[in-house]
C-alpha cells in the first residue's frame, strides 16, 4: 500500500541505508519518478521530537521497509449547498 498525503511514517536504516538514524516523516505527496520495483519516491517534511516539521525533503526508500505511525483523516465528502432562496427587497409600507 502506497503511503497518503497526511501519513506520518517512521523511516529506518529498513527503508534505506540512509537513515542510519531513524526519522519522523510526513508525507505531502508521492512522487511519480522512475524508481527500482519496490522503490519510491516521498516528498514531505522531516519531523522533530514534538511532531513539528523542521526540513522539507524528497526520499528514496523502500515501501516495505517504511513503518506507519499515523494515518491521514479520511477526506470529508463533498458538500453541495442547496441554491439560496431570493430575499424580498420590497420597501416597509408607512402609516
């Protein structure tokens, strides 16, 4: 399964050798570059501690080397408004 925008994943030395020391990491998108079979490419934004972004970057990684640690919320469905009625601009009658 592909990562999600939104998806927080915790990237290891199983994803890459790169990242000897684990990060946080926060997907913005999934890049459609060429890539190895079971390779891909992730643009999103590298995670402090607190859950803050510090560094936005693309990485080259494994999938099933990548570990979930929170998913996106679920898109909200469409909402369609009703049209609006006309308001009456008819002047108050006096006296």
């Amino acid at each position: 399964m592909l990562p999600r925008s939104g998806d927080v994943l915790h990237v290891t030395r199983a994803a890459s050798v790169q990242f000897l020391r684990p990060i946080m990491f926060r997907v913005i998108r999934v890049l459609d570059w060429p890539t190895y079979d079971g390779w891909i490419w992730l643009e999103g934004y590298e995670l402090n501690a607190s859950g803050d972004a510090v560094t936005r970057r693309s990485i080259f990684v494994q999938r099933e080397g990548l570990r979930q640690l929170s998913s996106a919320p679920e898109p909200r469905p469409h909402t369609v408004r009703a049209p609006r009625r006309p308001v009456s601009r008819t002047p108050a009658r006096v006296g």
